[in-house]
C-alpha cells in the first residue's frame, strides 16, 4: 500500500506524483512570497540551518552557473532553468520515500515532457535572438566571405554536410536528456528498494542518502544542460 494507490484507479501514479510535486512547489512559491511581503521584506536570514537557507543556497549557486554560462541576461532565463531543477529534484526526491512509490521523474513521459520544454526553449531564444540566421548555428563555420552590393556575406561550403548534421545531433538532444534522467532515476530507486526488501534497516539509509546525491545530481545535470543550450544559441554564429 502506498500513497498514490487510493486514487489509481483515476488518475495514474505519474499524475498523482507529478501534481503533488506541483502543489509542493507552488506552495513554497506563496511562502517565499509571503516573506518577501513583509516588513523585513525577507532580508534577515533564518538563524542556522533552515530549509529557506538551503534554498536560497541552491537558487544562489544555480544563479552564478546560469551567469557563468548564459550571461549577464541570465535573469531573462533563470526562471525556466530554476523550474527545471526544483521539478526534477523533488520529483527525484519523492521516489526516495518509502510509502510514495516512484517518482515522477521515473516516468519517460515526465522526462520525455522537460527534455521537449528545454529543447523548445533554446530553440525559441536563439530565433529570437538571431532571427533567420539562427539557422547558421547547424551550417558549419563560414570559410570564406565575399562582398555583393556593399554588403558582406559569408560563405558556408560545408553546409550541405554539416545542416543534416546538425540538425539530427539537435533532435536527438531530447533523447538524451530523455533517457539519461530516467535511466539514473530508475536504477537508484531500483537499488534502493531492493536494499529495503533484504534488509529493511542502517544499511537502505546509506543508500537512500547516495538516492538524495544522485536525486540532486540528476536536476543539476538537466539544468546545466539547458543552460548550456541556451548559452550556445545565444552566440553569434561563425
């Protein structure tokens, strides 16, 4: 028995584990807005080690990435890019814990959705940050430039070559980012069921906490992933 069986026959388990994630994360959202509305406006941190603080850690660390990677308009795509990590990580999270069954993240069709909305994305930001010479980033280098009525253009040989290309290796990003979160997730949690079964106490903790690390590890890749996406079809091609 575990929680999302009282409702399975209505929704599956991938809805219900998704959506809890979903009032989860809203939920926090109102909270961080609620304390950015007071008086202190939220600037007086908690004393210790506080869930807030551990937050505001992760978002400040993920920022700096994003700035390191994307640039100083990070903030025009941090949103997205926090969205990504925070679902994965507590999608990941909550198939860790007994009593909750799989998590979304397990589900190729959840992975499958956040790989299409980071591919979507950086597609969607280097179209409106180049307009139609978005298309030289799958042409190859430009080897040669020759001048036509005052204007300069410059010539892609290769294109013909590198267009298929390039154009196959981007598709298949979504396959990778598809399968590299659901396969790591799946074999964790595997793991750690299995442990629990054999030997339901001490040694299941040590590999629920190698779980947390893989968990974290496992939305920091996708994240960066996309960053780095989105950081490379902001670039001027060449």
């Amino acid at each position: 028995m575990y929680l999302y069986s009282f409702l399975e026959e209505h929704l599956s388990q991938t809805w219900q584990s998704t959506t809890l994630v979903v009032v989860f994360l809203i939920g926090a959202g109102v909270l961080v807005r609620n304390r950015l509305a007071a008086s202190d406006a939220g600037a007086v941190p908690d004393e210790g080690v506080s869930v807030r603080n551990l937050f505001e850690l992760l978002v400040e660390g993920l920022a700096d990435q994003a700035k390191a990677i994307m640039g100083e308009d990070y903030r025009s795509y941090f949103p997205i890019v926090g969205a990504i990590f925070f679902f994965i990580l507590l999608g990941n999270i909550t198939g860790l814990v007994p009593g909750l069954g799989d998590g979304s993240t397990g589900d190729v069709n959840t992975a499958l959705a956040w790989a299409i909305i980071s591919f979507v994305t950086y597609n969607y930001v280097g179209i409106r940050q180049h307009g139609w010479k978005y298309i030289y980033q799958f042409m190859g280098p430009a080897l040669m430039e020759i001048e036509l009525g005052g204007k300069h253009y410059h010539v892609r040989v290769l294109a013909p070559v590198f267009l298929p290309l390039e154009l196959v290796l981007h598709a298949a990003r979504l396959l990778t980012l598809t399968v590299r979160l659901v396969a790591n997730m799946f074999a964790d949690h595997a793991v750690v069921a299995v442990w629990i079964t054999i030997v339901p106490v001490v040694i299941p903790a040590v590999f629920m906490g190698l779980g947390l690390f893989v968990a974290f590890l496992q939305a920091f890749v996708f994240a960066l992933l996309t960053m780095i996406y989105i950081g490379q079809a902001l670039e001027e091609p060449h």
